[in-house]
C-alpha cells in the first residue's frame, strides 16, 4: 500500500517538475518599457509624496501626468 502512494508522489513530482522546466517566452520591447514606466510611476508618486518645497512637487506632478500618459499609450 506504501508503495503505491509513492509511486504516485514520484510521478507527480516528475510532473511539476517538467512543468517548471518549460520554456518562459522572454518579455517583449512593449512589456518591458511597460514595466520600466511602471517602475518609473511608482518612484515618482513615492518621492512626490515626500517633497516639501513647491517646485520640486510640480516637477514631480508633471513626471507623474508623463509617465501616466506614456504608459496609457502602450495598453
């Protein structure tokens, strides 16, 4: 009975395992300056949320209004 039940938990650890070993397509030019915008954004909102002085937010403001509308354009 023992040996029943491994066999099926060797076979099922074989699955995963060839599961895990196919082939990941790598990101296209389009999905990975995506993510760079992405990336971008999520610094700008953090520093823009930590600024004081009134110039260096309206930098960032308008860094933000940018990337938000460079990455609209890519979806």
């Amino acid at each position: 009975m023992s040996r029943g039940w491994e066999s099926k938990d060797v076979e099922s650890q074989q699955a995963e395992r060839e599961w895990g070993e196919r082939p990941v397509a790598p990101p296209t030019e389009m999905e990975r300056r995506r993510r760079s915008l992405e990336l971008s954004l999520t610094a700008a909102k953090r520093d823009l949320a930590s600024a004081r002085h009134p110039r260096h937010q309206a930098m960032l403001a308008e860094a933000v209004r940018h990337l938000e509308s460079e990455i609209t354009k890519l979806l």
